[in-house]
C-alpha cells in the first residue's frame, strides 16, 4: 500500500491511515469496508502473514477467532459493545484476542467449549482490562496538548 512514505491507494494519505496499519483487517479476517473500501478490500485479500513461531501463529488464529466470535455472536454482547465499523471491529479483535489464546488451551485440556455467555464475560473483561492498560501507559492528558503528542 506505501512506496517510501506514499500511500498508493490515496493522493493524499487520510488521518486515519497515520494512525492504524490497513493489515489490521487480514489479522482480523474482514474486509475494510464496503464498495467504497474496494482498493483497500483487494490488498486485504491479498496479504498473508509468516510466522517465525508457532505462537505467533497461535496469536493470529486468536486473533481471526476473536472477530468471527464478534460477528457471529454480537447479540450475545451488550448493545453498541461490537462494532460494526470494519476498522473499530479489529482493533477490538486485537485488543482481546488473549480470551481465544486461552479458550484454545482450555478446550483441549479440558475437553469441553465454554459457553457463549463465559467467552462474552470474558472478552468484557479482557477489554476493561486493556483500557486499563492502555490509560496508566497513557496518563493523564492536560489541558492544550493533544493525545497524539501521548504517543
């Protein structure tokens, strides 16, 4: 999508691509949009990613099972958790993918999938505790300095 510092989709490189990597979408398994979203959609499909351990592999499958779960279950969250903006979707994804990392260790040692209901308390969780995270790394912002200068 770049060549040197140029975006190669946009004459002029929109806000939200400073902030994000399009490649958020194939790490999630979802297009960027929709036909608006057409150039970006075709690169999506055609990125795949190497791994240079099995848990990063792991981390990916967590990752794409994080927002197929969102997708398939979003009436299980509560209303307006799940987003439907593509971009919105797999930041979310990454931010929780940990509760799939989890879930597949546990179906295997225990034999048994957890519920619907456990997976969403658990994404809920896994989010606060993110957010959490993410606010201490972050502090405070004062008055007159933007978040990015947080960065």
């Amino acid at each position: 999508m770049y060549s040197g510092d140029r975006c190669l989709i946009y004459q002029f490189r929109p806000c939200t691509c400073r902030s994000y990597d399009c490649r958020i979408f194939t790490a999630a398994g979802i297009d960027a949009g929709d036909d608006s979203k057409a150039q970006i959609n075709q690169r999506v499909r055609r990125w795949k990613f190497s791994y240079l351990t099995s848990r990063d592999l792991d981390q990916h499958s967590a990752v794409l099972a994080a927002a197929k779960f969102m997708q398939e279950r979003s009436g299980c969250f509560p209303a307006g958790m799940v987003p439907d903006n593509p971009t919105q979707l797999a930041l979310l994804s990454i931010k929780v993918y940990k509760v799939f990392l989890n879930r597949r260790d546990e179906c295997g040692k225990r034999g048994h999938k957890p519920s619907d209901r456990k997976i969403v308390k658990a994404i809920t969780a896994a989010l606060e505790k993110f957010e959490e995270m993410r606010g201490k790394y972050q502090g405070p912002v004062s008055p007159g300095r933007s978040l990015r200068s947080h960065r």
